[in-house]
C-alpha cells in the first residue's frame, strides 16, 4: 500500500501547490457561509443513503473515525481518531479516540458510540436501512477496552479498510439513542461535528451554527451556515453570479463555467478534476443477439471514446476516458495499455471494420435495437446521442428511448431492456467498491447485465484481500481484460468535475469525489 | 341558494371519490416504486434483502386492496398518509408550500385583473383605434410568451442591470411584508402578464359581444350616459365568462407554476408535484392529486357564486 499511498502523496502535494495562496493564509473567524446544494437529502441517516444530497446536508454535524486528507486524497487522517495501530497481520484496527468530544447536546462521545455506530451499519437492526453493510462483513468484532478506545477484528486482510474508516457516509452517532430507536437518525440530528444543527426547511433551506465545544481548537472557522436547495441550476447560477450563495460543492457544466468566468472575473475561482463516476454501457446478456460476445464486443468496438471525449466534454460532463478504474486514480489502467483494449483502440476506421465483420460472423449485420437511458439531460442525453450515432455507422439502428428514473429503473431491474446506459456512482476509488458491479448478476444486482462469470468473481474477490499493493495491480489489470474482452458492460467514458467558488471563499478542498470534504470545518470567508 | 349550495357540496363528494380511486390505481400502472429510485437513484448498490425490507416498511408489499382500503380510510379522516420519500404526513409536506403557491396565484390574479379589465374594456371601447392596436399587441405577445422565459428575463435582468436578486427563502407576508414582496412580486408578474392577457382578451371580445345586444341599444336609445351603459350594463353582463376564465386560471396556479417555481427557486406545490411524480411518491402525488381537485371543485363552486353576484337574472334553486 504505502508506493500507492506517496503517488497518492505526490499528486496530492502538486494540487496543494496549485490551491497554495488560498490556503495559506491565516483563516478568519466569522460570517454565515450561503451555498447552494442542488438536491435535498430525503433523510437525515447517513448510514442509509447513497446520495450526496444527505452528506452535503449532513456532514457538518457529523464526525467520522477517520476522514480524507484531501490534499493527499487518496491518503486519510484521524478525524474521531487520534492515532491507530494495524496490527502485523492486518487483521486488527486499533483507534485511540481524542478525549474531548461531546455531541451537541453535551454528552461526551466515547467508544461506546463509535461500535454502536459501526454495529449499525455492519448489522442494522430489523427495519434499518445500512447501503454499507456489506462494505463491513469483514469485521468479525469490535472490542471497547475503555471509552477512548475501540479494536475492530477482521477475519481477513481488507486492504481498503482504512478508506472504509474514513467513509463520509459512517456518521458517528450517540448509542443512547439509536439503542433506544434504531430509527432515530432518519429523523433527528444529534452529532459532534464542527456545526449545530438549526433548522430545515424541507423544499428551502438547511442551517447550522457553530459548534463551539468542537474538539478542534479554533475549528470551525464560520458563524454559521445555510444551504439552500435549488431544482435548477440556472437558478443557482444566478444565485452564484449574483453572490446570494458563494459555492455548489457538486459540479457544474463546462457552458456554466464558461458563463461564470466571463460574467465574474477574477471574482470567481473555478477547481476542475476527473470524476469518481462513469457511465456505462450495459448489454442484456440474457437477450438475442446480445448473449453472443461477438455482438457485444462489435457493439463496444465501434464507439469512438478518444474523439467522443472531445466533443463530450463541450456539451457535457462526460471526458475522461477509462476502464474500470477511475483514470488518474493509483489503480487506472495505463492509457497506452487501454489504448490494445478492443473498444478503447485509436484506429476508429479498423475498428468498425473489424466491428462490421463480427456483426456478419454473428448473423446479425443489420441489427436493430433499442437503448434504454434516462430522461435526465445531463449526461445521458448526450451520451445516448453520441452512442446512436457511433451504432450508426456500422450500420446497426437503434432507438433511444429515455425514461424518467423510476421507470428507467424498473426496467434495467427486471431485464425489460436491450442495451441501456448504466451508472456508477463511488464515492471514493477503491477498486473493490468499482469492481464490485462486474461480479455476477446473481451476486450483484447491480450488475444488470445478466452475466454469470466464477472466473470474474474469484479475482474480484482475490484483489480485494491482496495487501500488497504492485500484486493488487496485477490482478486488477487480470480481471479488468476479462471484463473488457466479455464487453457485458463496459464504461462508456469518466465524467469531469467542475466546482466554481466566490474567491473570498476560503479552506474549501478539491477533490475526485462529490461526496468527500463536506464538513466545512475548515471553511473560512475573507471578508 | 342555500340548498343549492349544499347540493353542490355534496356533489363535491363522489366527484373527489372519483379522483381518489382513480389516482389510486392509475400510480400503480406506471412501472418501477420509491425504493429503487430512494436506494439506487444515485448509483447505490443496496441488496435486494435491503430493497424488500425497505418495500415492507413502507407497506409497498401488502396486496393492493388494503393499500387502497387504507387510503380510502385516510381520506375519510383527512389523513392523507406520509410521503414515501420523507416520511413527514402529506398535508404537513403540503401546508409548507401551500401558503407561497397561494400567496403567488393570487397576487398574479390581482395583477391580471388589474391589468386585463380596464385594457380589455378599453380595447373593446375603442375598437379598431390605435389604442386598440397596441392593446391587442400586448396582449398577444402575453400569450405568446410562456410566463417562465419572462421570469428568467426578469430574473437575468435584475442581475444584470442591478446586480440585485430576490430573496431566496420564503418568508410569510405577516412576518416580514418587505422581504415576502420582494421575493414573490417577479414571479406573480411573470405569471400575472401572461394571465391578463388571457382574461383581457375575453373581457374584450366578450364586451364587444354584449355592446351590441338589445338592451345596450335600447339603454343608449333611452338616453343613459354612456358611462353607465358600460359600466352597469355591458360589464355586468360582459364579466361573466371573464369570471370563469379567472376562476380557472387562478385554479390551474396553485400546482402549476412548475417551471416559474424552478426559474425563481421558490418552495411551491408545483415544485413538490413534480418532485413527486420523479420519486414515485405514491402518498404524496395522491395527496397533491387531491388538493388540486379539492382546488378545482372549490373554486368552480366560487365562480357559479359570482355568477349570481354579477348577473340578478341568475338565480340557484
């Protein structure tokens, strides 16, 4: 772990050289932070949800065991922590807590909560969502020595344990109350984190004010803050423009980048990075003609991924092109490498022929069939243009058919579908997190493609207990081939994140994950 | 009248009845539930024990006809259920945005009848005379202009030439009247432009309609000033499908300013309704089904009131 940990370091420290100034300088105390957050959290229960819209709602009531160190993400630092031990043989986690913390209503936090917490999401109580009870299954035990002290037992080596630690999603919350009512976080809000929560106006707006008992000195730096929900980015837009509120911390589009840079100036600081998310192409496996790998394989070979990125990226979020693990991530597969994967090749014109060739092999020359997608604009009609047209010139015709999310849903559930435009979502580049939608569709849903293959499954879960990193990487780059050369469901391209901030907004950290840095601890004004 | 008024109500009944059955059933037709959109929306990977457990919880997994038994019980206690997607009662979802979408529908109406009346009437007064002209010219280009790209017109230009926006949240007209205006003063002339332009068509034709009928010539013929012709004679009479027009538009309002809401990021029920249908929110969209209904019925009901008001000939038994 530890070459992966200083590349990590290293490209960590460069994107700290570049935010310099900005951080740098000494923070102010003061002021209400106003941002915009472009989705509402359904809940409050960070262990249930897979959406930004809870941490970004969420986070800065909350602590976590460990948390990221941005500027060496994918590197982690103590948060509830700190320090640790790993024992010799990678099987046991030993956290020292810090001493002063208390939630907000001034009880102290202690261990006890921290394994409640954890005993949570690995083993939620009947009725209690945890979307992270399977990341834990390989905590066997977790042990209390004293109240500053907790021991976790695996019964194998998890060489992402420590990311898992750091998860924004492990909201640490009091034992008296979810032992009481396994139910209470969904409703109610009772943390340690760097602000109070103030109210919530479902539809409008959150808001929360300084924690001053928070276990960090001199932290958080903020009066207070308040987001509020838009529906419409023009909206927001104009609110960022307008300095209503000085940040979105999700993304925005090149074009709305664009407007913001010409219309604000110096006065607007845009941050750019690749995206732990990608969009995937997904062929029903379980369906004619797609159960042959000669028709998937045509099918992935003719998309132009190096030009599409190009004209993409203007329009949308999609650029990056990737295999399964996010490009630019210590993990990624070397683009020359990728370059000798079919569908991922330069030489468009040999492709297509080679892609016309199998078509005929398979019977099928003059395919025709319809691709499932999603009526959100942003990026899935572009991708599915871009794909009918790709299809298009090998002769297959294709019908694009989008669909609002619950019936688009439904159907890539049920198999109802041809080929569809799939999603991932990581909050973080774990490759097991990643991989972990290639496994078999009867051990992963989420895998919609229907294929069955043992040889995928055993080296997904053989990378996933490696702790060596350089042996890890090798079997990554096994299994990645296999997936790639099935072309079940292959990545169709990264998506580009591009955060806009008022300059006078300071502390805020960059990085490939929407959901990471949320907690605003650190967030200051310069006024 | 006041039987009348009672039978009305009552005919209210198997007419929301009607609704509630058939929204019922209708939602279930449409393919996927909440919890796929609640659990994997967002890319979530959760196991399908996780999916089932979640659908239980929720009753998504009872047979249909106890799922429309409880909903028909509900409604007989005015309980409409919680939202599937945040687990709050519907009516305490709905009371949050009612009070702004109601705010905004009827300073828009305020609005439109402001303008419509005396310009339609004046069109209609000077027909075919510049004024006339520029009237109609208002009007059409009212008509053509869908309220939400005039609100976004606003909103840009407020931006642009003041550097000004309004407020972002909410805050009722008895807290804070100056706040509550200048938030909710664009949209409801964004809206209300369009909506007068509407009424001040039909005010124009429909007064054109009633000048030249009998009795206006026979009041002019007797030697009525002009002044009262209009006034007391052909308004009167001219303002009864201007009523209806009103009385629908002003309906049609309350959950259907989707895209201004959007435009001015206000917290309103045409918001929550599309939020709604997107989620699967099979609580909330028959709640928000209801109130539309109960909006529509309500205000039909106000407008054949008005017609007596207006018009002494109309009498209900």
């Amino acid at each position: 772990m530890s070459s992966i940990r200083i590349l990590a370091g290293f490209a960590g420290a460069i994107a700290l050289a570049i935010g310099g100034p900005a951080l740098a300088q000494t923070p102010k105390r003061g002021g209400t932070l106003n941002f915009a957050l472009s989705a509402e959290t359904p809940h409050y229960d960070c262990h249930g949800s897979d959406t930004y819209a809870t941490l970004h709602f969420a986070s800065p009531f909350y602590s976590t065991l460990l948390t990221f160190d941005l500027p060496k993400y994918p590197g982690v630092k103590g948060d509830l922590a700190e320090s640790w031990t790993i024992s010799q043989d990678q099987k046991s986690y030993t956290f020292k807590l810090h001493k002063n913390v208390t939630f907000h209503d001034g009880k102290p936090l202690t261990s006890a909560d921290v394994k409640a917490t954890y005993d949570r999401l690995r083993n939620p109580p009947t009725g209690v969502v945890s979307t992270r009870k399977a990341t834990f299954q390989d905590i066997v035990a977790i042990e209390t020595p004293d109240a500053h002290t907790i021991v976790f037992k695996l019964k194998d080596i998890n060489p992402a344990m420590m990311e898992h630690f750091a998860s924004p999603w492990n909201c640490v919350y009091p034992a008296e109350k979810i032992t009481a009512d396994p139910q209470w976080p969904k409703t109610n809000i009772l943390g340690s984190g760097p602000f109070k929560f103030v109210e919530h106006v479902k539809g409008s707006h959150v808001s929360g004010a300084r924690n001053d008992k928070y276990f960090r000195q001199g932290q958080p730096y903020l009066d207070g803050f308040k987001g509020t929900f838009f529906s419409q980015s023009a909206a927001m837009l104009n609110a960022l423009q307008g300095g209503q509120v000085l940040a979105e911390f999700r993304t925005i589009s090149s074009a709305d980048r664009d407007r913001l840079k010409q219309a604000m100036g110096d006065k607007i600081r845009i941050e750019e990075s690749s995206w732990t998310l990608n969009l995937l192409v997904v062929f029903n496996t379980k369906k004619k003609p797609f159960d042959d790998v000669r028709v998937r394989r045509a099918l992935n070979m003719a998309i132009d991924r190096w030009g599409g990125s190009q004209g993409l990226a203007r329009t949308s979020a999609l650029r990056h092109v990737g295999g399964l693990i996010r490009p630019g991530s210590p993990y990624a597969i070397d683009p020359k490498e990728l370059e000798q994967i079919p569908g991922f090749q330069r030489d468009m014109a040999k492709a297509r022929a080679e892609a016309k060739k199998l078509l005929a092999e398979a019977g099928v020359p003059n395919l025709k069939f319809v691709l499932h997608n999603r009526t959100i604009a942003q990026p899935y009609t572009p991708a599915g243009v871009f794909l009918v047209d790709q299809w298009r010139q090998i002769g297959v015709e294709v019908e694009h058919r989008q669909f609002e999310t619950s019936p688009y849903l439904a159907g890539m559930s049920s198999g109802q579908f041809d080929v569809a435009i799939d999603f991932s979502n990581l909050f973080m580049d774990e490759p097991s997190l990643g991989l972990a939608k290639y496994v078999s569709s009867s051990k992963a849903p989420e895998n919609r493609s229907g294929l069955e293959s043992p040889e995928i499954d055993a080296l997904i879960e053989k990378q996933s207990h490696i702790g060596d990193p350089t042996e890890r990487i090798k079997v990554i780059r096994q299994v990645e081939k296999l997936i790639l050369d099935s072309s079940h469901q292959v990545p169709l391209l990264w998506w580009h994140r591009i955060v806009a901030t008022h300059t006078k907004l300071m502390g805020w950290e960059m990085s490939p994950s929407h959901n990471l840095g949320a907690d605003l601890a650190r967030v200051w004004i310069n006024e | 009248m006041f039987v009348y008024l009672v039978n009305r109500v009552l005919l209210m009944v198997p007419t929301l009845l009607g609704v509630a059955v058939l929204i019922f059933f209708m939602l279930r037709v449409v393919p996927g539930d909440i919890v796929e959109v609640k659990l994997r929306g967002d890319g979530g990977n959760p196991t399908q024990e996780t999916l089932d457990a979640e659908r239980k919880r929720l009753g998504l997994d009872r047979p249909l006809v106890e799922q429309f038994g409880e909903w028909m019980t509900g409604l007989f206690t005015l309980d409409l259920g919680k939202s599937m997607w945040t687990e709050q009662p519907v009516t305490d979802e709905i009371a949050l945005r009612l009070e702004l979408s109601f705010e905004v529908a009827l300073m828009a109406t305020l609005i439109a009848i402001l303008i419509a009346i005396p310009m339609g009437t004046l069109s209609a007064l000077l027909k075919d005379t510049w004024i006339d002209y520029a009237i109609r010219i208002f009007t059409i280009a009212g008509l053509a202009m869908p309220s939400f790209w005039l609100g976004m017109l606003t909103i840009v230009s407020l931006l642009f030439f003041f550097n000004w926006l309004p407020p972002l949240t909410y805050t009722p007209i008895y807290e804070d009247p100056w706040n509550n205006m200048a938030q909710l003063f664009w949209p409801a002339l964004s809206v209300g432009y369009r909506y007068s332009a509407v009424v001040a068509r039909m005010m124009r034709s429909s007064i054109i309609e009633v000048l030249n009928e009998d009795y206006i010539r026979t009041a002019r013929a007797k030697g009525v000033f002009e002044r009262l012709v209009v006034m007391r004679h052909a308004m009167r009479n001219a303002l009864l499908p201007v009523i209806t027009v009103i009385g629908l538009e002003f309906a049609f309002l309350i959950g259907g300013l989707v895209v201004t809401e959007q435009v001015f990021n206000l917290n309103g029920i045409g918001r929550l309704f599309v939020q709604a249908v997107g989620r699967n929110d099979f609580t909330l969209i028959q709640g928000m089904v209801m109130l539309t209904a109960v909006v529509f019925v309500v205000t039909n009901l106000a407008v054949d009131m008005l017609y007596a008001v207006f018009d002494p000939r109309i009498r209900y038994r």
